[in-house]
C-alpha cells in the first residue's frame, strides 16, 4: 500500500534518514522501532505527506504523495487516523463529544446520525455507554481507548499509533496491544506503530523496521528480528546498556 523509495531528511546541518527504503502492506501493522531521537516520528510525518523529503519517493497505491497539490495532500490525509501518545483529548468536552468531534468538523451527518456512530465506535473498543463522561474521570487505558474510538470515527484505511502503550502498567499495556490487533482485523486497518515496547512489537507486528544512524538497519518479521545476527539489533532486544549503540 505504501512504499517508501530512497528517503532523505536534514534540518538543516542535522542529517536525520539517509536512503530509507521500506514497504508497508495493505492490512498489515508495520512497528517501526529504535531510539529515542533516531528520527521515527520523522518518518511518520513523511508517510503523512506532513513533511517533504529532500529526496526520495513515497508511492501510496502507485502515486507519490511527495508531488500532492494542496488539495490532493488534504483528501489523501482524510485516509489517516492518528492515536497520539497521550490520547490527546479534548479536556472541556464529554467522551462523546471528543470521539464525534472529527465527524463534526468533516462530513455533514446529523447529531442523530453522530451519535449513532459515536456509540458504534465506543463499542468497538469496549466502552459502550460512556459518552457522558469526561476525560478527567478516565484511567490512563480508558483514555486510549477513547482516543482510538476517535481515531476511527471516519472509517481511516491507515491508523498511525504514536507510542500506544506509553505510560500504561504491563495489564493494561498488553490489553491496548490486544486491541490493535482486534481492531485491525475487524477494519482491516493497514497499521503503522511507533513504539519502545519490545514484548508489545513482538506480539502486534507482521513486519518489524529499525531505525538506528540516520538508517534502517533491520527490517524484518518479528521471528527473524529475534534471529538477527546484527548487535545493533540484539543489544536493543536486550535493553542493554553495552554495546554498539552510543549513548
């Protein structure tokens, strides 16, 4: 669905992805790791058509996004859905209005036909029925779920999920990775993940991409990310201070 063919980005002096070459496929989570500052969100930006490449292609279904008009960058980002780090919640509106807030501002469905939407959405992420509650009154994991009901509230083909499971115990960790995975298939999401978390990568991922140096060093299945010979690689799995990667 994606493809990303020789991709360069600086700031300025700062080199940030140098030669990126990488395939994201149609119905599939791809989980792009490494360190923090090696330029993920970077990449991310650049998927999302938010940030032009000094050089390189990004082919979307056989079109390269980095030569979009205005107008075409703004239908083809209708594609998205975006679970930030945080959730990003809107503090002064209810559950309710946070998750119909995109529906709102991007289609002409009525408050009855929003409503019915909200509730559907709610209930694909296992909170049916609690629309007149406020973001204060949820735990970090409700929160979440409530930002992915937003997420998907206009039916994206392609969900980015920025660090999903940051700031979650191990329990509830392993629930949102539960439903990533639930919600992809039921949607039949392509899946692009930012994440730290060794264990939930291992276990949502078809495909594993590691940035490490400007580069991908690695990109593979989650079975041959555990085989790679690369200390690089295995130093990372580990969560070792020793090694090839500088601090």
């Amino acid at each position: 669905m994606i493809s990303i063919r020789n991709l360069y980005k600086s700031f300025g002096n700062h080199r940030v992805l140098e030669d990126i070459s990488l395939d994201i496929e149609k119905g599939e989570t791809t989980v792009v790791i490494g360190q923090s500052g090696v330029g993920k969100s970077v990449l991310i930006k650049h998927i999302m058509g938010l940030l032009k490449p000094d050089r390189g292609a990004i082919f979307v279904d056989g079109d390269d996004i980095t030569k979009y008009d205005n107008k075409q960058m703004k239908e083809y980002l209708q594609r998205f859905g975006i679970l930030f780090q945080n959730a990003a919640l809107f503090d002064s509106m209810s559950v309710g209005e946070n998750v119909g807030f995109p529906l709102r501002e991007h289609t002409n469905l009525s408050d009855k036909e929003i409503r019915a939407r909200v509730a559907e959405k709610l209930q694909v992420v296992g909170l049916a029925g609690i629309e007149d509650m406020l973001p204060s009154e949820l735990s970090g994991g409700m929160r979440k779920r409530v930002g992915l009901a937003r997420a998907i509230a206009l039916d994206p083909e392609i969900m980015i999920f920025d660090e999903p499971t940051t700031g979650l115990d191990p329990v509830m960790s392993d629930a949102i990775d539960n439903l990533v995975i639930e919600t992809q298939e039921r949607l039949n999401l392509t899946n692009v993940v930012i994440s730290h978390d060794i264990a939930g990568t291992f276990k949502i991922a078809h495909k594993v991409a590691m940035l490490y140096d400007c580069r991908l060093i690695e990109v593979g299945t989650p079975e041959e990310f555990r085989n790679s010979p690369n200390p690089v690689v295995q130093q990372f799995l580990a969560r070792k201070a020793e090694g090839p990667i500088k601090i």
